[in-house]
C-alpha cells in the first residue's frame, strides 16, 4: 500500500470517527451508557455500529459477517471478483445469474436512473474508473477518451430478467458500479440484524451513511450532525433531530482531489463526465430506508437545487437539506423544525 493510500485511509478513518463521536456527543448529557461499538474496514469505508441497550458481542459479528457477505457479492474492487465483477466482463456478450439481494440492489439502482432520467445512472463505471478519484492515480481524463467512455454510460442498455434473476449489459465495455447505493443496502441489512435479535437503540454509521433505531435510549431524538462542506477540522454546520431514520449525504468534500488550484469531487454527471457543477455543495436525504437515502442523496445532487427539491417533496416520507456552495440552506417542508442551525456562516432560505 502507498503512502498516499494509507493518509487516505488514515484521514477517512479520523473523518467517520468524528462523526460518530459528534452523535454521540449530542445525546451524551442525557445517556450516560456506554454504547457496545465495533468498527471494521468494509465496502471501502470505515463501519461503526453501536447498540445502546444489547451488550451481546454476537449480533455485532453477525451484522459483520452480513455486509462482508454483501461487498463479496457487489463491490467491484473487491479482492475476489464479485458477481457486479462478472456482470461487468460479460459486457456485450451474455447475461449473468445474480444472487437475490444483488439483484435487488441493481434493480432499485435502476429504479434511480430511470426517475432522473439517467443523472443518476449505475452504469457510470467507465467514468469512475477513468477518473480514479479516492485513490493515487486520480487525474483529470484525457477529452477523447472521456468521449468515448461516455458513449458506454446509458442505463438503457442494462436488461433485468426478475424471473430468472439475471442481468445483462448490453454493450461492450460498460460497468455497472453500485457504490452510490449498494452502502445504503447494507445498512438496512444491519438493522434488519439488529431488530431481530431485539435491538430496539443502536446507530449505524458506514462512512458517514447513518442510519439509527429507534430513539436515544433516553426516549429523546437522536442528534445527528451535518458536515459543513468547507470546514476543514470536519466540523458541522447544524443537527438534524431523527427517530428511526436513515441520514445519508452526498457532498464535495467526500473523496477529491486538487489540480491547478480546482478541486474535483467524486460525484460525477453522466451528461457530461465531469464532476457536477450546479451550485450545490452538498444534500442530505432524510428517510426511513438507508438504500433510498444512498440513491436519493446522489440523485438529488445531480438534478440540482430546484429539480432535486421537486423530487424529494414529491416523495413519501423523505425530507432533505440542500447546501449550496455560497452557503445558503434549503430545507424541504417536513424537516423544518428539525434542523437547528449551529454555523452563522451558513443562513436559511425561504
């Protein structure tokens, strides 16, 4: 492992440690409890999950055991080619048997990409790879090649046979990458875990995907705080008040890298293969279910501030909050009075 990878994983580790020490923190007053934690190195970020009211070391490894189950099968970097690996070199040439829980993961990917009309599109692969962000061989794409790559990104060309659990890529050279919602998954798989073996207090934290049960032990809302996207310390910009929701985020300040004084980001618009410029910093998507936060939140940044608001207010029980890049907050119209504000750098819209 080079240097450079190891500050990276270094500083990711730092980044999720703050955020689930800030959640913690917030309710700490009123829940003197120590919580049971883990925390292990999976799906490519730091997993950290807490139970508030079990001591029962078990259940941890069994949510464990359950999201090493599911990267084996969806991650496409992972060391064994995972059956997202075998769709992607089938590409153009024949369709792949899948797993339950992975095709359904890839259909509600697909679901995505057909709301936004492909802004969202799992089939993005071929840019992600060109563009390496999040790793040392991050650099700005040569514009031929990006040409190229871009004509193998369209969900169009993705076929799903629900009755024989198959997939298929239908051109050669596209790649599926299920990393903008295959976290969002997992996190509910956990729960699902933690429920049945009568968890009732507990939060789940993958790499800054929340997703908490039930209430603080104490029977208050958990506070869950929002990354300010500018702040280098990692600090937060305000505090959401959540009871059995999933709070996901997507941002500029995730994964990046600078070149000629730019710094581009790891969220990348289909349209044009360039990490997306619309004026937002970052959104975060309030909801019950972990994989629609991960799916709304990216989604949302992609369409931009009045389409991603549109969206999210059309859909059930889901709130957001949209950062913009000139500091300016927009909240949809059900979480309003449960967002506090903490930074004064930072004013509230209408």
């Amino acid at each position: 492992m080079s240097l450079k990878n190891k500050k990276f994983i270094i500083l990711l580790l730092t980044l999720c440690l703050f955020s689930f020490l800030l959640v913690n923190c917030a309710n700490k007053e009123t829940n003197p409890k120590s919580p049971l934690s883990k925390s292990n190195y999976l799906l490519g970020t730091l997993v950290t999950i807490s139970l508030y009211d079990s001591q029962d070391n078990k259940i941890i490894d069994e949510a464990f055991d359950r999201i090493r189950d599911i990267e084996n099968r969806m991650s496409i970097n992972s060391e064994e080619p995972s059956q997202i690996t075998h769709l992607n070199e089938a590409s153009g040439s024949h369709s792949v048997e899948l797993s339950e829980d992975t095709f359904q993961v890839l259909e509600r990917g697909l679901y995505y990409s057909k709301l936004t009309d492909g802004r969202f599109d799992i089939t993005i692969g071929p840019i992600v790879k060109l563009w390496n962000i999040g790793t040392e061989h991050a650099a700005i794409p040569d514009s031929d090649i990006l040409s190229e790559k871009l004509k193998l990104v369209d969900y169009n060309n993705l076929s799903l046979n629900k009755d024989r659990l198959t997939a298929k890529l239908e051109m050669e050279g596209m790649i599926v990458d299920l990393g903008g919602i295959a976290k969002g998954y997992a996190a509910d798989e956990v729960a699902s875990i933690l429920k049945k073996n009568g968890v009732k207090h507990a939060i789940i934290n993958l790499g800054g995907n929340i997703l908490v049960i039930g209430s603080n032990i104490n029977g208050s809302p958990w506070k869950i705080g929002i990354q300010d996207p500018y702040d280098s310390r990692n600090d937060y910009m305000g505090i959401v008040e959540v009871v059995d929701k999933s709070v996901v985020t997507s941002g500029i300040y995730e994964r990046y890298f600078e070149a000629d004084g730019k710094r581009y980001h790891h969220i990348l618009d289909p349209e044009t293969g360039f990490p997306a410029d619309n004026g937002l910093a970052a959104v975060s998507i309030i909801t019950n279910k972990s994989i629609d936060a991960d799916g709304l939140s990216t989604s949302a940044f992609l369409l931009g501030l009045d389409k991603g608001r549109e969206l999210i207010e059309n859909t059930e029980d889901t709130e957001a909050i949209f950062i913009t890049t000139d500091k300016n907050i927009y909240l949809t119209s059900g979480i309003k009075n449960k967002f506090i504000l903490i930074n004064k750098e930072y004013k509230l819209m209408d």
